[in-house]
C-alpha cells in the first residue's frame, strides 16, 4: 500500500468524522407552540338550574297550609355574578327562583336575592357561604322571608360548573318561634359565561 493511498483513506475517514459531528450541531430555529389551557374562571356572570328537596319543620307559619315535618320537591333557577377582588376570595351576588310542589299543600314559589362569599380552594373548587332575603308567595299568601347556609362548586368543564347547597330558612311573621323553619338542599349545574 502506498503512502498515497494511505492519506486519502485517512482523509476520508477524518471528513466524514466531522461532518457527523456538525449535523448534531443544527438546532430547529421555530420551536413546539405549547399548550396551556386557560382553566377555569370563576369571575363574571353565570346562569343555571337547580333540583332538590325541602324539610318543613313543626311550625308551618313559614308554608301555611303545608303539613308539619314534611318534604316538598324543588326546581328552580339562578343567575347571578361573582367577583375575585382578592384572590383566593370570592364575592358574589345572585338571584334564584324556585317552584316547590307538595302532594299535601298548594304549590309555591320562592324568590331570593343573595350575598354569596366564599374561597377558590382549587382552580375547579369553590367552598361558598350564601345568605339572602326573598318571598315564598302563592294565591292569596306572602310571607317575606331569609336563608343562610353553605355549598361547595366544582369546575367540570372551562365554562360548566356544578354544586350542592344546603340552607337553613325562617321568616318575618314576629313570632316567636325557630330561626330556621325549613332547611332546602338543592344540586344543580350552571354555564359561566
């Protein structure tokens, strides 16, 4: 083998060498677009539907003409606002109406105007307290009266949440009688707009 020969192998051999090394060097000069989804926002109107039960207690000044200790059906709607002034905390002001049906009384709607003030525990849970005054009227019958209580919201999509509440509630008629009468616990699902 000549000397010749022998340089041109180990010419070859060295090129090749480095331009294997320079094409590890290319770096892509448009990276990946990444993803973040927005989450949930809590913030801004809202409007849903509720389903659930109430307990009349013993006095039934609150629903006149209801039976002591008994239940009624409830289906209603709500449409309020929140507002984070403070982040994790919650404001809130909503207002609901209610049909509630009961085999053994007149049926009857409620209407409340509501504070609602709560944390954002979560991006997609909120543990909420609520309070309002309202009416629960019907044919002949009003009675002005409040609730107070609690409920828990969960986030399930980027604009539907959904939750449980549970209120206590009594009314104005001067007697003196219970400061909850009645206690109403609701499930329902709301689009946040």
């Amino acid at each position: 083998m000549s000397v010749r020969a022998l340089l041109a192998g180990a010419s070859i051999a060295i090129l090749g060498s480095v331009a294997a090394q320079a094409a590890d060097l290319i770096i892509p000069t448009t990276p990946e677009p990444i993803y973040e989804s927005a989450g949930f926002s809590w913030e801004g109107l809202y409007a849903g539907v509720r389903a659930g039960g109430q307990f009349i207690g013993t006095d039934v000044s609150l629903y006149a003409g209801s039976p002591a200790n008994s239940t009624a059906g409830v289906l209603g709607a709500s449409v309020g606002v929140n507002f984070l002034p403070v982040e994790p905390f919650l404001l809130g002001a909503e207002v609901t109406a209610d049909y509630i049906w009961n085999n053994a009384a007149p049926s009857t709607g409620e209407y409340f105007v509501n504070v609602r003030a709560g944390a954002v525990v979560t991006d997609s849970v909120l543990v909420y307290a609520i309070g309002g005054l309202g009416t629960n009227s019907r044919t002949g019958f009003n009675q002005g009266v409040y609730q107070l209580g609690g409920g828990v919201e969960l986030a399930v999509t980027d604009s539907v949440s959904v939750r449980g509440e549970v209120v206590g509630q009594g009314d104005f008629d001067g007697a003196s009688d219970s400061f909850f009468e009645a206690a109403k616990a609701t499930v329902g699902v709301a689009y946040h707009f």
